[in-house]
C-alpha cells in the first residue's frame, strides 16, 4: 500500500484537532467553502424576507408568507426532478445559480419602484433555487467521501451550516444600522455570484479526484416514475411510513415554533426602532435582534456539533436521539403556557435550534435501514416534498386558528396546537423504535437477502436502543442453514454486547468444522474473560476449562490450539495449572514454548526448578520462552543476560529473532543501545522489524516508520505478521502507528474506490478486493471484511489469512 503523498508524515497537528488526513483536506476544503457560501446566501435572504414582510405587513401574515414559500419549494423540486432526468447534475446547479442571480438582478432593479414585486422576487430566489441548492449539495458530500472516510469528515463539513449562521449574525449586527435592510440583497448577490467560480472549480476538482462521481444521466427514469417508485417504497416499509409523519408534524411544529418566535422579536425590536413610524427603522431593528439571535443560535448548535452529538447518538440510539427532540420541546411549551414572552420563545427557539442537530443527524443515520437504492428514493420524496407539505400544515393551522379563535387567546391556541403536534410526534417516534428494530430484524433473518445487507442489519441491531434484541441473534446462530460469514458476524456482535448468557451457543462452535468460526468462538470467549466474566462465575469457568482442554488434544490446527493454550493461561486456579503441566509433559515444540510463557504470570520460585533445564535447550523456542518466564527472579538474570547476547549473535536467523523478541518482551535496557546500532545495520527486513519492535517495547521509537513502511503494503509478506507483533507494543506507540497505519490505509481505500466510478466493491478484482480488506480490517471495519468475504465466496475465491485480536509470537524462518 504504497503512499506517496508528500505529506504522509505530517498529519500530528492536522489529524489532531480535525480528526482528518492530508488527502481528505481538498475535498473537504471545497465541500465546507461550497457550503458555507450558499447556506449564508440561503439564511441572509430568508432572514431579509422575513424582516421586510414582519415590517410591512405584521406578523399576522406571517402563515401566508410560508404557504408561498412551500408551494414554491415543491413547485421547485417538481422541475429540479424532471431536469435530472435529462441532464447533468453539475449543469442543473449552474443553471440554478444562473437563474438566481439573474432574479435577483431584477429584484434589484424593481425594488425601487415595487417592493412587492421585490419580495415575490427575492422569495422566488430563496424557496424556488436557493433551495434546491441544498438539496443537491446533500447529494454531492455522499459521494465525495467513501464510507469509511464520511464518519470523520461529515461532522466538519456540516459545521459549514453553523459557521454560515455566524457570520450571518454578525453581518446583520454591523450592518443593520447602517443601511437599509433592502441593501443586503447586494450581499447576496455578491454571494450567489460567487458560486459561479467556485462551482467551475467544484467541477473541474471533481474531475481530476479519483472516486468522485458527480455526473449522473438517467436515460429510462421519468419524474412520474420516481414518484409512483417512492410511493410503492413507502407502503412496503412500515417504518419509511413512520418517518414521512415524523418530518410531517416537525415541520408544522417548526413552522409554528418560527411564527411565535419571529411575532416575539418584532415586538421586542420595535420599542428599540429608531424611527418607530417608519419601516425601515423597524425593519434594522428587527433585523439587529435577529443577528444577536442568530448568533447565539449558530453557537449553540455548533457546540452541540462538536461537543456531545456524536456521544449523545451514540448513547440514546438513533431513535433515542429523535425522541430527545419532542422532549425538550415539551418543556419548553411547558415555559411558554406559564410565562409567554421574548426570553420563553427565544428560548423555545434556541432549544430547537439545538437538539434539530442531533435529532437531524440521527434521521439522517436511520437512512442505512433500507437498501441503498431504495435509500435515495425515500429520501427525495421526504426531503423535496414532504418537508414543504409539513410547512403548510403549519402554515394552515395557523391560519384556521387566526380566523377562529379570538386574539385574546390566539397564542394560548397556537402554544396548544404545538403541544398536540409535538406529543403526536413523541407517539409515532415512540412507535418507530419498533418498527426501526423490526425492519433490521426481518432483514437479518430473511435468508433471500444480500448477505451484505444481512450484516448492515445486524450493525444496526447493535446500536444503543433496541431493547433486548439477543434472541434474533440466538436465532440465527443456532440456524444451520445460516451462511458462516453471518455467524461470525454474530459471535463479533455477541461479543461487542457482553451477552454472556449465550456462553452455551458459542462454546457449541468452537468444535465448528469452518476454522475462522471456530477462531472467532473462542475469540469471543476471550473478550467475556478480558471483561472479568469467569471471575465471578464459577461453574461458567469450569465448563469453559473442560470445554477447551478437551478441544485441545483434538485440535489439529496449530494456531488455534495456541489460542485455546492463551485462554486457558489466562484461568487461575489448580485446573489450569494442571492442564500446562499436562502440556509440559506431553508436548514439544511451538505448544510447549507457548506454555512455557504462559507460566510468567506465576510468581512462584519453584518454577526455576522446572524451567532452568530448559535454558541449556538446543531448541531457540524454548529457550527464548524460559528466559521470559524466569526474568522476574533475580538469580537468573545472569544467566539470561548471557544467553540472550549469544542468541542475538548468533549465525541462525531463528535463533537471533527469538532473542530480539525476549530482549523486548522483558525489557532489558542493558540491550537498548547495541539493539539501535543492529538496526541501523541490519539488511534482512524480517530480522530488523523485529529489532524494531524490541526497541519500541525499550522506549526508543526511532524505527517506527520503517514498520509502518511495512504494513502499509499489504502484499508485503511481513505486513499480517507484523500486525501479530504490533499487538504486543506499549500503547503510546501503538497509537502514534496507528494514526500513520490509518492514513495510509484510509489513503489507499479513497485510491481504490477512485477506479470505480460507482463506488461497488462487486465490480473489483480480486486484488483490489484483497488490498481493501486488508485496509479496512488496518482500521478494524468488521463489516466491511465481512462483507468482501461474500463477494469472495460468491466467485469461489479464498479470503486473506485470519487475523486473532489476541496474537502469539511465531517465528517461521527458511533456515
């Protein structure tokens, strides 16, 4: 995996405080800048309109200005849907700009001489294209960034939104006491101009970056189609039915929330006018109040972004997190029936200006429920026509209450009206829980589905959330009929939940005939016994320990008896005593040397009977285990000291690696300073990586791009056993290679999916399936080792060697 970006090395301070590497900062420049252009175009007009009309026609209009603005948003995506039929994507955002600034133009024209000629034009501007913008763009980070890369960048993209809504603020702030509010259009019209230049480049970038597909023509897809496509998604998905009434009632609450909350500020603002008869004093009042706000509302979210969203989805679940959103609202209308004024609605609005972060980005999340083809079609549906459908709802309910309810009481029954929407909304989330469970669950077990999808699924049921979902997992574990690659999927999932009753089930697979399910059983026994499982579970324990000893002296896989001897080891007690003198005993070779390492752990000076013969073996392996086992007594050391300078001198390789690898296993300074001058000596890289690793483990990292050098590539016939013995390194190195490992291998998967237009692993050869594996298993991504296992089988192709989180030395040399 050969990288040669110049700046591979670089990345502490960069990779540090943005969590992203030095080939992902083009892209993610050219997003952010994108973005932050038209979103501050998009909030300064809004902001403009709402300001003028508030201004001119009071706030009891208010309903009718968002009627306008929905039926202009749909009107838009109607047409914006139709034109993606028959061109290019990045020519339809052009010629959205284009006509944006040429509305605009002319708003600036008639403005002079009809200021409602104006604002029609300006909303046409703002709900007809500048919309649709953001619709597009949403599209386009997708497929800028492969999978894997989108965790860590999105979130900084995205606070391009939080970013815009600052400057915004501070623009009104400055300006809005200055000139007149109708003088911002220029601002605007700077902005959406400037989209031009930076769209060009957009294109041109796009072009020349490996992977980025902006340009997509559907030759046989009409709009009808789309529709009658989406429609039919709907009614076979429950809970794409749940999400389509979820975004319904918020955006009629958000609507009604924006009504009280713009009536509030033009009531506070206007005592603060400065010519209190005139529009425009009202006008760059109410406008000043709105940049203050603003500013305090992009704060906020953005704290949120980057603070505790990402750990609150984490924490609740994804429909845990949507449910965050209803709830805080609850009492915030519980502040308002008590006390309705500018602090309790700035209030509501801040609130919901900040869990609309989390609870947006977990709606976003809960698109992985459905296929990806099925995916986007929801989502145009919902984004382009749902949202503005919500916006009218409220629109109309606050019109009926304006026309019935007397204005004594008209915002008694608009705070009521909210409290209805938003319980309603609490109840069909409430209800989604189940049916996003149940959606991941009839995934997982239908046996016609994608085996990709099957193990997207079971990722999704291991979320936060879903109640006590072990039994699916049971199910399809006890299933003989169930492919290998979800069972070990499962037992990975069993052991990332700690459900230790399953112990029985996953005992039952160690004797599996497939060796990598029998490696990840015990793996996962492994994981309850790092978790302090056996320690208070006796009976547990011994059923694990006549289990193994038993599968033991059957096993005739050398690495997986290993394993069995490492769990074994990791027992206290007469059992497992007995069971490594047993092996004392009876065996020889790589199993003996193993158990004699393992005896470390006892401090016990009787070990020195039993073990100092084996200091004078003619066998290195048993030798270099016995000086591990022997160093914490004083009275050997010596002797070891002794036999490790003659091991590292020695003519055979074997020999010589075993005592590198003693040397830093137990940390003999002494060595520290003869070991860097062999390293810099040394040709054979086999022999000099394992200097490498002695001397981390000696606190001397100066070799430490040489390995990394050596795992980037994965066709290097060192790198999978290099990774054994990184595994054994102090953490504080461990992380610094992790860091470079993790570049190299993100670098390399954005070169690999840059070949394919359309990002499809099912359309890679076999080499490029077995670099990516071998990358994302670097990044420690299950799923997608999981995931090209499938494709490997379904072409009769072998996987690359397996990998135990827990490794052994092994030293295998042509001697």
């Amino acid at each position: 995996m050969e990288n040669t970006h110049k700046n591979s090395f670089g990345l502490g301070l960069l990779h540090r405080i943005f969590n992203i590497y030095p080939h992902e900062l083009p892209r993610v420049f050219t997003c952010w800048t994108v973005r932050l252009v038209y979103r501050m175009a998009f909030i300064l007009s809004w902001t403009m309109i709402l300001v003028m009309f508030v201004a001119r026609f009071n706030v009891i209009g208010l309903p009718f200005l968002f009627i306008s603005h929905a039926f202009l948003f749909i009107m838009g995506s109607f047409i914006y849907m139709r034109l993606i039929q028959k061109y290019h994507l990045d020519k339809i955002i052009l010629f959205v700009v284009a006509a944006a600034i040429l509305t605009l133009s002319a708003a600036l024209i008639v403005q002079s001489f009809s200021f409602n000629l104006y604002l029609i034009l300006m909303l046409l501007v703002e709900a007809f294209f500048l919309i649709q913008l953001t619709v597009a763009f949403d599209t386009f980070g997708e497929r800028f960034f492969t999978p894997v890369e989108s965790q860590r960048t999105f979130p900084l993209v995205e606070s391009a939104d939080t970013i815009a809504g600052i400057a915004s603020g501070l623009i009104f702030i400055f300006f809005s006491s200055v000139v007149p509010i109708h003088m911002f259009t220029w601002i605007v019209f700077g902005l959406v101009c400037l989209m031009i230049p930076l769209m060009l480049h957009f294109r041109s970038f796009a072009q020349s970056t490996p992977g980025i597909k902006l340009f997509m023509h559907k030759d046989k897809s009409t709009l009808t189609k789309n529709i009658k496509n989406g429609m039919r998604l709907f009614k076979q998905h429950v809970f794409a039915k749940n999400l389509i009434y979820i975004i319904l009632l918020q955006y009629a609450f958000l609507i009604l929330v924006e009504y009280i909350y713009t009536g509030s500020v033009a009531s506070y603002s206007s005592g603060y006018a400065n010519v209190p008869d005139a529009a425009m004093g009202i006008e760059n009042s109410v406008a000043h109040t709105f940049g203050i706000m603003q500013l305090i509302f992009s704060f906020a979210a953005l704290f949120m972004q980057l603070s505790i969203g990402g750990k609150l989805i984490r924490t609740l679940g994804i429909i845990g997190s949507m449910i965050l959103y209803p709830s805080v609202m609850l009492l915030n209308l519980a502040g308002l029936v008590m006390r309705f004024g500018f602090f309790t609605s700035a209030l509501t609005k801040i609130s919901s200006e900040i869990t609309s972060v989390v609870s947006r980005n977990s709606y976003q999340a809960s698109y992985y429920a459905f296929r990806e083809e099925e995916s986007e079609e929801i989502r145009q549906l919902i984004d382009g026509m749902i949202r503005p459908l919500g916006t009218m709802v409220g629109a109309i309910l606050l019109i009926l209450a304006q026309f019935f309810v007397p204005s004594t009481f008209l915002t008694l029954a608009i705070v009521c009206t909210m409290s209805v929407l938003i319980l309603m909304d609490l109840a069909v989330i409430s209800n989604t829980n189940t049916l996003y469970t149940n959606n991941a669950v009839a995934a997982l077990l239908c046996k016609t589905e994608d085996i990709d999808e099957r193990l997207k699924s079971a990722d999704i049921l291991m979320q936060k959330g879903h109640g006590n979902i072990t039994h699916v997992f049971m199910k399809c574990l006890s299933n003989p009929e169930e492919p290998d690659l979800l069972r070990i999927k499962i037992l990975k999932c069993i052991s990332e939940l700690d459900y230790f009753d399953a112990l029985p089930e996953i005992l039952s697979f160690v004797t599996h005939p497939k060796r990598d399910v029998r490696m990840t059983a015990i793996e996962t026994i492994k994981s309850f016994q790092k978790n302090k499982y056996f320690d208070k579970n006796e009976f547990s324990k011994m059923k694990v320990l006549e289990t193994f000893k038993s599968l033991f002296w059957k096993e005739s896989d050398e690495d997986i008896r290993l394993m069995i001897l490492n769990v074994i080891a990791g027992f206290t007690g007469q059992p497992a005593t007995d069971f490594i003198l047993d092996i004392l005993q009876n065996e020889s070779g790589l199993v003996l040397s193993e158990a004699i390492r393992s005896l470390r752990s006892f401090n016990d000076i009787t070990l020195g009977e039993m073990l100092e013969d084996y200091l004078d073996s003619i066998d290195s392996r048993l030798v270099f285990s016995s000086t591990i086992a022997l160093w914490q007594f004083t009275k050997y050391r010596p002797q070891i000291k002794k036999i490790l300078e003659r091991m590292i001198k020695s003519d055979k390789k074997t020999e010589r690696l075993y005592g590198f690898y003693a040397i830093g296993e137990i940390s003999i300074e002494d060595f520290k300073e003869k070991l860097a001058s062999l390293f810099k000596r040394e040709k054979d890289e086999y022999t000099k990586a394992h200097i490498g690793i002695a001397l981390l483990k000696l606190g001397r990292n100066d070799c430490i791009h040489f390995l990394i050098n050596i795992l980037r590539d994965h066709s290097h016939p060192l790198s999978f056993k290099l990774i054994q013995l990184i595994n054994e390194i102090p953490e504080r190195y461990k992380n610094e290679i992790n860091r470079y490992v993790y570049h190299a291998a993100s670098y390399k998967i954005h070169e690999i999916f840059g070949k394919k237009a359309n990002h499809k692993m099912s359309e890679m050869s076999k080499e490029e399936l077995m670099q990516l594996r071998y990358c994302y298993n670097l990044l420690n991504s299950t799923s997608d080792i999981l995931q090209i296992d499938a494709i490997l089988k379904k072409r009769n192709l072998s996987s690359m060697p397996y990998i135990p989180s827990f490794a052994t030395i092994t030293i295998s040399t042509n001697d």
